[in-house]
C-alpha cells in the first residue's frame, strides 16, 4: 500500500491569466495557496465566481 498526500476530488480553480498577469498578489499565476494547501483563485485579480451567477440580491 502507498502512502502519500490525499488529493482534493475536486480540481483546482481555473484562473483568467490574462488578469493575472500584472498582479502583484499572486505573482501572475491567478491563484494562492491558502494555509491548508488547497488552490484558490487569487482575490485581487480574479473575479467572484457568485457574482456571475446573479443571486436573489442582484435585482435593482
């Protein structure tokens, strides 16, 4: 039996490199890597992803 790290079943976050690619933040790769380990995309160059989605609060 192999031992080793257990890898998330969900798949890394797909950044816009485009906007990424002046940022300071993340260094222009579009995501961080938080405490845990895990990939998230970055905060000051990626957009929210519920933003996109127009919940019950989008309506004027």
């Amino acid at each position: 039996m192999a031992y080793g790290a257990h890898r998330s079943p969900l798949l890394p976050p797909h950044p816009d490199l485009t906007l990424a690619r002046d940022c300071e933040q993340c260094l222009g790769w579009g995501t961080v890597v938080t405490r845990d380990g895990e990939h998230e995309l970055c905060h000051a160059c990626q957009p929210d992803p519920a933003d996109d989605e127009g919940g019950a609060g989008s309506r004027p």
